[in-house]
C-alpha cells in the first residue's frame, strides 16, 4: 500500500532488506505459509540462513477432480528445495508432519507439532434439544470450507427433522458466490464473527464444520472446550481431535458429494439418537482439551524449542 508502483520483485527486495536491516545476530525469522512467503523465502534462503528461518506449515490445497481428491504440490514442494536452509517446520497437528517425513525423508528432526493452546470454558454449552434443533457453522465462507455444501445438508436433514436449523457464523471471501446460499429453507447467516464467544456457542446443540482441507482448526478445539459437540470431516488433522463416538461425529471424506451429505446427516441423526451418549462425547471432549492444548502444555513445548536451546 505504501509503494504501490513496486513489482514482486522490488517488493521482494525491500522486504530483504528491511529483515536485515532489522535482525539482530541471535534474531530468529518466522514465516507463515503464504504465496509471498513461499516465493520470498525460495529467493533469499540463502542470505536470511543465519536467522535460522522458522516456517509454520499446517496444510496442503485439495481440489477434487471426478470424485477424486488431488493435492496441490506448491506448499510440499517448497519443503523438498529448502528443508536444508530451515531451522524448524512448525505444525499444529501430527498428520502432516508423518505426510512430509515419510515423503522427504531427511532432516526429521527439523518437524515439530505444537498443539495449539486453548484456553479452558468454565461454563459447559452442552444443550442438544433443550429448545429447538440449532446447529452453528462458524468459519470463513470460502470455498476451502465448502459452504455450498450448507443447503444439500439441511434438505436432506429436515427430511427426517422438520425443524432443524443451521446457523451460519464467518466473513464471506465472495459475495457473488454465495448470494443464494442462504435461500434454503432452515439455513440463516448471522454475519462475521472474531472470537467464538460472539457467536453464543451455549445457544445451539453442536458445532457442524465443512472443509475441503484443513489443519487442525482452532474453532472445533474452541467448541470441544466448552462442550460444544462437534460433526466435522475426516480431513487434515481434524481426526487427532475428533475420534468418531469417543470426541466427537467424524465424517468420512467422500468424493461423491451425495454421499458426503448423507454421512453429515447420519451424523446429525446420531448426534440427537441419543443425548445421553452425546453428553458424553462432550465430556470427554472437554477432556482431550484439558489435558493436550492447555496454556501450560503448550508454554512448555515452546519453551524447549525457543529458550532452553539457547
């Protein structure tokens, strides 16, 4: 915004600059995965080396062409030309570190999962069928979390509970694309959100996420500590968070998007079947959070890695 008549490649330079520029001898350089960090970083790893560049990595783009689900290779690919010049891969789930290690097969020491941290709920959103049938859908409308996916769900699952509604929470990327979406009868948006607190997570009887890919996303943690139960899919590393009928409704990845549809709806299905049996998914949920992404777990690993290494 600054220099707008400056090219990738000016840009690129004047941010190397400003990062040396900056740096002190012990400085250490963390980059978040993007298509500027990712072009940036294959440039200059050479000279930002002694900064012992810190890359965060939580997944890979999956696109499905006829039924079938394709990964996209820029994140990966990155990995196996500058695995050597990195100090440290971070990732906040296990899945992708076993995925890179087993495909790469050098420098596996350089991987490290850190769970995020979630701060623990003291009050407890368990509610399924106090007053209503709620679901909540918080997320980002876009189509890596497949929102489109929205009205075939509620279709299909009003056919067996005429008063289900589905409320739909997040920032939309694309206007257009989504103008009609909330035409279907039981679904509503309720606009953006920045913390999931905003969103009244006790008014409703479970979290339903939809996503393409994913790494292991902070909403479902959120929804798991305050014994929120949560229908999500069996993508990235949602399944280290969410064990079908142990933590949560886990459904199957299909690439027939009828199929999919219907595994959500069965999971919905179960998930008021039996309340009892659903209040202890939520339980035990509330557990995995407490005991794997409390604040202390999660200071101690960073710990370790930043400051006992010095």
């Amino acid at each position: 915004n600054l220099f707008p008549a400056l090219d990738d490649d000016e840009r690129d330079q004047l941010v190397l600059r400003l990062v040396l520029a900056t740096s002190v001898q012990s400085g250490r350089l963390h980059l978040k995965s993007s298509p500027f960090a990712l072009r940036w970083l294959s440039r200059f790893s050479t000279c930002i080396r002694p900064l012992s560049p810190i890359y965060y990595r939580f997944c890979d783009e999956v696109i499905w062409l006829n039924k079938v689900p394709v990964t996209l290779g820029q994140g990966f690919g990155f990995l196996s030309d500058e695995i050597e010049k990195l100090s440290l891969v971070i990732t906040d789930h296990q899945k992708i570190v076993d995925h890179d290690i087993e495909k790469i097969g050098v420098f596996s020491d350089k991987w490290q999962c850190i769970y995020a941290a979630v701060t623990p709920s003291e009050a407890s959103a368990f509610r399924v069928v106090l007053s209503g049938r709620k679901l909540l859908w918080a997320s980002r409308l876009c189509p890596q979390k497949r929102p489109e996916l929205l009205p075939k769900i509620i279709a299909a699952a009003r056919e067996r509970i005429p008063d289900l509604h589905i409320c739909v929470f997040g920032s939309i990327e694309n206007v257009v694309s989504y103008e009609r979406l909330f035409d279907a009868n039981g679904l509503s948006y309720s606009g953006p959100f920045n913390q999931f607190e905003d969103v009244n997570p006790h008014e409703y009887d479970a979290l339903l996420y939809t996503s393409a890919f994913d790494g292991l996303p902070n909403i479902i943690l959120e929804a798991m500590s305050c014994e929120l139960p949560v229908i999500a899919p069996d993508v990235g590393g949602i399944a280290e968070a969410i064990q079908d009928g142990e933590t949560g409704f886990l459904v199957k990845n299909y690439g027939d998007e009828d199929q999919l549809v219907k595994a959500y709806v069965d999971a919905i299905l179960r998930l008021y079947a039996d309340p009892d049996r659903t209040r202890a998914i939520a339980n035990t949920a509330k557990e995995l959070i407490n005991s794997r992404h409390n604040v202390g777990a999660h200071r101690k690993i960073v710990r370790q890695l930043f400051i006992d290494k010095e």
